[in-house]
C-alpha cells in the first residue's frame, strides 16, 4: 500500500529535480574578479553596474527589504542574470522573490529564464507580448547576435598578432567576456513576466513602498519606471538613462511629454539603465529638448526626400553636445529608420 508520506515523498522529489534543474548554472559565467560593482544609492537599495569582467550591458538595481529582494532588470543574459544573484549573495542571504523587468529589451531581461517558477517577475503587458512572440527576431537585437561570432574571429586575430603583453591581455579578456556571451544567448529561453500591469501596481514589503508605474510610450510602448517614495529614488531603464537611450522602438514624438509625468513624481536621485545613478534633475530637461529636436529634424529631413540613410548622417544635434555625448552631426541609422517608419504609419 502506497501511504501518503511516501506520495508526499516522490512529489518532493520531483519537485526538487525540478527546481535543480531551473537553477543549473548557465554557460558562459566565468569571469575575473567581480562581475558588478554595487553602488548603494539609499539603504537596501543597490545599483549593480557592470565592471566588463562580464557582459552584462544594462544596470541592474535591487532592494533588500526585511524579509526578501526585489530586483530591478537581470541584464543581458541567463549567465549574467546568474553571477548578479551570486553577487547579491554577497550582501544578504535574504531571497529573491521577485523581480521587475523595465521593458522588453534583451538587455534588461534576457536573465529572466533563470528564475523560480515560484518568483514572480513583473512586467507591462507591452513586455509581455514583446516577450512572447517576436523580440528576439527585432533589428535591435538580431545586429548584436550576428554581430558576435565576426567579433570573436576578429578578436582572436588582433591577439595572434599583439606582440604587447598588456595589449595582448587585454583583448583576451575581451574575448572570453564575447565568446561566454555568445555561449549564454544560445541557451536563451524568452521568458516574460508572469504578472502584468499597464498603469501602476505598488508592493509593500513592511516600511517599503515600491510602486511600478507605466508614464506613457517614449523609449518603446511599454517602459515602466520603479519608483521608491519614501527613498526618493527612481529606477527608469532605457526611459531615461544617463546620456543617450536606444529609439529603435520609441516613439520620440511623444517621449518628452512621458518624461513630463516622471517630473512630477518627488524623488532625488535617478538610477537609470545605462550610467551611473545621478541627482542632476536638468538631466531630464537636456534629454527632452534633444528627443524633440531629434524628431523635428528627421522630420524635416525626409519632407526634403533624403533616405533614412541619408538623414541618419546629416541630421544635426550637435546644439546638445555640451549637456550630451555627441560628437558631431548625425544620429543612429536605426534612430532614422524608427522616425521613418513612425511617419509612414508602420512602426509596429
Ligand atoms: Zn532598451
């Protein structure tokens, strides 16, 4: 006769396999020294930036509270992902239980895989559906994955004809942080949030408050930002970053006005997905007058019958330089495009 201790049994132990095999470690997570440096922003809260021992890419942030973390982003794949928890260890033993994805790109959230199905990753509904069905076939990031083995070959030679031994150092510690990249996005597994929002949703963990709140379309349609009232911090992804953001997605006519309702909430300090954490509010100000002068000169650029091609190079920002980094005329051809397709009514 089977008792129930034993079905219990045999269900603990499928249960465990189960949850082994999700915590497997990755490919390509070997690395050099520390993998993050965590900048602590307020009490419990963390902004884990990239020291390039690893390619993580974004920032991440996370949030020890009193019983467990939130984190902000899990970068640009599962390895990645997998050495910021390890690393996390390293300030508190307190679990992961949820993590918040800012928007769909692979930067932000090709580490979701490696989580707990019981940990809920929290998303807009946008991110979900970007998740789901055709992100990884995107401009964005189709360019950054062919780009990859070309990189590796071209690597190699440069360290085959370095003569320089700190030269030559250098560019293989380049390599094997682009080979284990490569090695971790053949075993991405798109994963998307499993709770959703499109406006605002806000978690209590005892005295914190964290609010998720959607300000409207800029950097893609569906970027939210996490915001802290009690700390008086924002964490904003790609939506507001510390210099440049990526438009290949946005929607750079409406992005200013966005970034007009993160003015009104009350925070001091910015942790953004790109860049180190600031307190510079002008910085908003700097990015708003640049996406609409962006717009208003691809714009004009293409009533004169120029390419995208041709208004990615002649396109002239450079009235922003002193608040922004450029360093001359023209903007990023998928910037171009994306303005193009918006004006012809097919961006998707
Ligand atoms: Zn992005």
């Amino acid at each position: 006769m089977i008792t129930r201790s034993v079905v219990l049994g045999v269900i603990a132990a499928m249960f465990a396999v189960a949850i082994a095999a999700q915590s497997r470690q990755p490919a390509g997570t070997s690395h050099n020294g520390k993998a993050f440096r965590f900048n602590k922003v307020k009490e419990g809260v963390y902004h884990a930036v990239g020291t390039g021992s690893l390619a993580v890419v974004g920032n991440s942030s996370f949030i020890v509270n009193d019983n467990d973390v939130i984190v902000v982003d899990d970068h640009v794949s599962p390895a990645a992902a997998w050495v910021l928890l390890e690393e996390i260890k390293e300030v508190t033993n307190k679990p992961v239980t949820t993590v918040i994805n800012t928007h769909f790109h692979f930067d932000h959230a090709h580490g979701n895989q490696i989580f707990e199905p019981n940990v809920q990753i929290i998303g807009h509904e946008f991110t979900r559906r970007m998740l789901l069905s055709n992100s990884t076939s995107m401009p964005l990031y189709q360019n950054y994955l062919t780009g990859m083995p070309g990189q590796i070959e071209d690597l190699r030679k440069r360290i085959a004809s370095e003569a320089d031994p700190t030269a030559k150092a250098k560019l293989q510690t380049q390599l094997q942080v682009t080979e284990n990249n490569y090695a971790s996005q053949k075993e991405l597994k798109l994963t998307p949030p499993n709770v959703t929002l499109t406006t605002q949703m806000t978690l209590y963990r005892g005295n914190r408050e964290i609010q998720i709140r959607y300000l409207g379309r800029g950097h893609t349609a569906g970027d939210v930002v996490v915001y802290l009232p009690n700390e008086k911090v924002v964490m904003t992804g790609d939506f507001l970053t510390s210099g440049l953001s990526n438009m290949s997605d946005s929607y750079p006519d409406e992005w200013a006005a966005s970034l007009e309702a993160l003015k009104k909430l009350d925070f001091d300090t910015v942790m953004p997905g790109h860049g180190e954490a600031f307190t510079d509010k002008a910085k908003i100000d700097y990015f708003q007058a640049y996406m609409r002068d962006v717009w208003t000169e691809v714009s004009r650029l293409k009533k004169q019958g120029v390419s995208a091609e041709e208004a990615a190079t002649r396109a002239d920002l450079t009235k922003h330089k002193d608040h922004l980094p450029i360093q001359g005329p023209g903007v990023p051809l998928i910037a171009a495009q994306r303005i193009y397709a918006l004006l012809d009514g097919k961006a998707n």
